[in-house]
C-alpha cells in the first residue's frame, strides 16, 4: 500500500471511531491499517513516521476494542503499541537530549499516554495489578525523563496529569476493595498531583480542561474523604459542582459522582468523623 493510501485508511479509521454507529466498521478499519503500517516497517530501514503510525494505530485500536468491550484484545494491542512508543522515544532522545524540545515531549507524552491507557484496559480485563503497575512506570518515565510535570514539555504535562489521575482512581478502587491506609493517602497525593497541573490547564476557550479538572477533583475529593479530610474533601467538592455546572449536560455524570461524595462528607460530619488530616508528603 502506498503512503499516502495508509495515511488515507488510518484518518477515516480514526474518523469512524468517533462514531458509535461506525465502531464496528473501525474495528475493521484499524485491522488493515494496522497491516498495512507493518508491512512499511518489516525489513530494510524503519521509516520513522511509519513506525510512529504503526504505534499510533495500535494504541488507538487498543481504546476502540476497549469501547467495544474486547479488553483481552485492546490490552494485547496496548502493550504491543507501549514497546513501539518505548523504541520510538529511546530513537528521539538519541537525537534531541532535552526533554522539552518539540519532538521529544511529543515522544514522551506519547508513550505515557499509551501506558496509562493500555493499564486501563488491562484493569477491564481483570488485572488491576497491572494497571497499578503500567501506571507507575509511567509516573517514573516521566519524572526520571523530564523532572517535576510543572517544568516539562506541553504534551508531557498533559500526559502526566492524566497519570496522576488514572493512579489516583487505581488506588482508591484498591483501598476500596483491600482497605489499606496507605493506598489511600498516596490516592490523595496523586490526586493533587492531578489536580495541580489540570489547574494550570485550565482554559475557558477549551471546555476539556474544565471536564478533566471537574473529573480529578470527584476523585480527589473521594480520596480526601478516605483518609479522614472531611474539610478539604467538601472544599474540592464545592469547586468540582462549580466547575462542572459552567459545562451543563456535559459535566452531568461528574456532577452526580460529586453529590454522591457530597452525601458521605455529610454522612461522615455527622457521626463525627471530620477533621482529620494527613502529613503532606512527596514521593
């Protein structure tokens, strides 16, 4: 298949995966696209931009299975598209040593982004331990590569926000199933991690950054509560519902995760459980 014919191919599959209607025929789409890229890859010198697609393909077939609920599949995808990401980074680095030039945040932020994602449909799969683990070598990636997320690259940012999100719902669904303190309190920490570098995000011209803020502070605020901070907890509760009721149906299933937590913060003042609250800690 020529270049410009697998550019073709991957846009209108990437096309027909926004559309629920069309996931099917995506599914198929992603199959031959996914073909065709490592066909250009298999001998002779790895054209970068191909193996960069293969990857792209593979990670964004992996969260089309995911929707479709063939998670075994979308976790295979995942990680086969985390080893391209991984070879892919290690070639850029090679050529640009900064973490925040252009092409190396992109690399970086790629690659975490698909280890993030490729744990979230290993959890669908039934392997919460390995999404704890892919997200935890993420968060070391990305700190080890590009230091604190505040001083990294867009795309690193970006990608670390999301991390720090996904690792605080993963250990807050642990505390919540095994009751350990501890997963609790760095649930917190990663929390405000989150919340941290989604508000330096924030831009009212991009009502995502309100749904990704609003989406870390229901969690935050569910960690918060964990640990006994029933104060802050119904502080970042309160910004949540504000923030969420600027994006009207949108932020609908936020809202009602935040009232939900709402009702146990008042549950929890009344019997007299407020109050407590954690050491500030950093890893």
């Amino acid at each position: 298949m020529e270049p410009e014919a697998r550019e073709e191919i991957f846009e209108r599959a990437r096309e027909y995966s926004t559309q629920p209607a069309r996931w099917e025929q995506a599914d198929v789409l992603w199959a031959r696209v996914v073909e065709a890229y490592r066909q250009a890859v298999a001998g002779g010198r790895v054209d970068r931009n191909d193996q960069r697609q293969l990857a792209r393909a593979l990670w964004r077939h992996g969260m089309l299975l995911t929707a479709l609920g063939r998670h075994d599949r979308a976790t295979e995808s995942g990680h086969e598209a985390v080893v391209l990401f991984t070879e892919i980074h290690q070639a850029v680095a090679a050529e640009h040593p900064e973490p925040t030039q252009a092409r190396r945040d992109e690399a970086l932020g790629e690659l975490i982004t698909a280890m993030v994602d490729c744990g979230e449909s290993a959890f669908l799969a039934g392997s919460p331990d390995v999404r704890l683990d892919l997200l935890d070598k993420a968060l070391g990636i990305g700190l080890h590569t590009a230091g604190p997320p505040p001083g990294a690259g867009p795309r690193t940012r970006e990608a670390m926000a999301t991390a720090y999100h996904n690792f605080a719902n993963a250990l807050l669904h642990r505390h919540q199933q095994q009751g350990a303190t501890t997963d609790a309190q760095e649930a917190t920490l990663a929390g405000s991690r989150a919340t941290e570098l989604r508000l330096k995000a924030l831009d009212p011209h991009r009502p995502i950054t309100l749904w990704e803020l609003g989406n870390t502070y229901s969690v935050y605020a569910q960690a918060l509560l964990a640990t006994g901070d029933v104060e802050r907890a119904r502080l970042v509760v309160d910004h949540g519902i504000q923030l969420t009721d600027l994006l009207g149906a949108a932020g609908m299933e936020i809202r009602q995760k935040l009232r939900a937590t709402a009702e146990l913060i008042r549950g929890a003042s009344g019997s007299g459980g407020g109050g407590r609250r954690w050491p500030w800690r950093r890893r």
